[in-house]
C-alpha cells in the first residue's frame, strides 16, 4: 500500500520520542476518547475544518470560490452546509487566513520520506527522528510498514504512538521495523474503557503484551483526566499489568489540556464531554513518586 490518508506533518517536535523530531499524523482512529485533542484525527475521511476567528471581515473570497453554495456569512461567522459541501478545496486555496482547511491528504510514501528526510541535520544533532501519531497509524499498517521500511533504509530512527485498538495482523506487520513504540493505555476496568472510549480494552492489552513477547522497545504514555482515571484502583490496576510484563519501565504522564475543544467546534462536531480537568500539580506529583517507587522510570509530561 503505497499510499495513505495523513492530517499533518509536525516539524521540531519534542514530545513525541527520543531528541528533535517530525511527527506524521494519519489519519482516522478507531476510538472516540472524550478527552481527545486531535479530533481531527478521528475519521477516516478527509473533512473541513473552519476556524471563524481567522475569517477577515468583508473578504468573501471563499463564497465566490464555493461552486455548491455550501459556506455562508452569518452576522457574526462563517457557515458551512456539510450536506452540500464536496470537499473540492477550492475554497482553502483561497482564504488568504487560513480560516478554512481540508483536514486529511493522500499521499504517498516516497513523499512523506521525502519530507521527513528535510530535517534529517535535526535529527543528527540531537539524537531525535520521525514519529508515527494519529489518529492511530496501524489503522494504515501496509502504508505505515513501507514508510518505516524506507526509513530503516536510511537510517532514520523511527517510533510508532499507538492507541494499541488494532488487528494483531497490524501490530505483528509493524513490530520489528520501528525503533519504538509509545503506547497508550487509558483506563484498565474493560466496561468503563469501553464507557469511555466507544472500545473494549482487551485487544489493546493484549497487543501489548505481544509487543514485548516480540521484544519490541515500549515506554507506557498515561494520559492523566481528573475524575476520570487519575484514581487509585486505576493506577494501581495499571501498574500491576506493567509489572507484570517485566520489561516495560518507562512511562510519561500525559495531563488532560484542552486544546481540542476549539477544533471539535472548526469541524462542527459537539465536543464529547463538558468539564474536563487536569488533575491537580500535588496529585500529579503524588503520581509519579508512587510509580518511581515501584521501580518505573516516570516523566511528566506537558
């Protein structure tokens, strides 16, 4: 599979793996967790995206470029008619604000390398690379194969960020070509996971645990919500399974922000859950003193 759906190419990431890093995101995900901050990473289509506060006053240029009449001017905001919209893109082209983006383009393998490949010196100096997010990358597993492949060809040190909701097939294909893998796990009672995330964890749990039979190299990313899996059954529950795999060590606490809130509203999409909270900085540090004293290497992350 030569070809596949990406949303964004992150340049200078220093989140996302070892150093300095480009961060490709693919797109469509097979969960709905509410405290996603990549909406638009969740479908498997390419959308639009609107971002009002950008729109210039009396511009209009996206109205004259829009052939099925699907944006209108309100009083105060620019409106879109999904029903009517064909997603040319015409209408992108345009905006001299970037007030509109076609979220998703297909491209091929040889030309995410290709930009990857840009930022080569980057990686060179500090030890960093290119990481797969999402979205979830193994929902796209023959497109992501080739790139890592190619990658592996040129020495590029490679890390997968997955969600772990994937075919075994996926995981199995993938294990072995990418230098790492962060891997999520969000809440380990199987109902509430599901509660949560529209997805049973099983299969989430047993892919990991196939990770490390492979002897792949894993670091655990926790995102931290409060009230919602930031209790003590939970973590307790989460660092029991971690132990016992025995060779997963490092973990990164991931507190809850709300940087998606804006993007569910740019893709006309209600935002899942209202109140959404980052625990506070003393549980938070409670937290991590309670998994390093269980022999965790623990950072917290922002």
């Amino acid at each position: 599979m030569s070809e596949g759906l990406i949303f964004d190419i992150k340049k200078y990431s220093v989140n996302d793996g070892p150093g300095i890093r480009t961060t490709v995101f693919f797109k469509g995900c097979p969960l709905r967790c509410p405290w996603c901050h990549n909406p638009e990473g969740q479908s498997f289509l390419q959308e639009i995206m609107l971002r009002p506060a950008r729109c210039i006053a009396g511009c209009r240029e996206c109205l004259a470029a829009c052939a099925p009449s699907a944006l209108t001017m309100t009083e105060d905001s620019l409106a879109l008619d999904k029903l009517k919209c064909d997603l040319c893109g015409r209408c992108a082209a345009v905006c001299p604000a970037g007030a509109i983006e076609i979220v998703g383009r297909k491209l091929d393998a040889d030309d995410v390398v290709a930009e990857i490949e840009k930022d080569r010196v980057f990686y060179e100096e500090s030890g960093g690379g290119v990481t797969f997010s999402g979205g979830e990358p193994l929902a796209q597993a023959d497109f992501l194969a080739g790139i890592l492949d190619a990658c592996r060809a040129r020495g590029l040190h490679t890390t997968v960020d997955t969600c772990g909701y994937a075919p075994p097939e996926a995981v199995s294909l993938v294990a072995g070509r990418a230098d790492l893998f962060l891997f999520d796990l969000k809440v380990m009672d199987e109902k509430k996971h599901d509660d949560l995330t529209g997805q049973p964890n099983g299969v989430i749990l047993e892919n990991l645990r196939r990770l490390v039979h492979l002897r792949q190299r894993v670091a655990i990313r926790l995102p931290l919500i409060a009230g919602v899996n930031d209790d003590e059954a939970n973590l307790r529950a989460t660092a029991a399974f971690l132990r016992a795999l025995g060779t997963v060590t490092d973990i990164s606490l991931l507190p809850y922000h709300g940087l998606g809130r804006d993007k569910y509203r740019g893709l006309r999409k209600k935002i899942p859950v209202a109140g959404l909270a980052t625990p506070p900085s003393e549980r938070l540090a409670k937290i991590k003193r309670d998994l390093e004293s269980q022999g965790f290497r623990v950072c917290l992350g922002e």
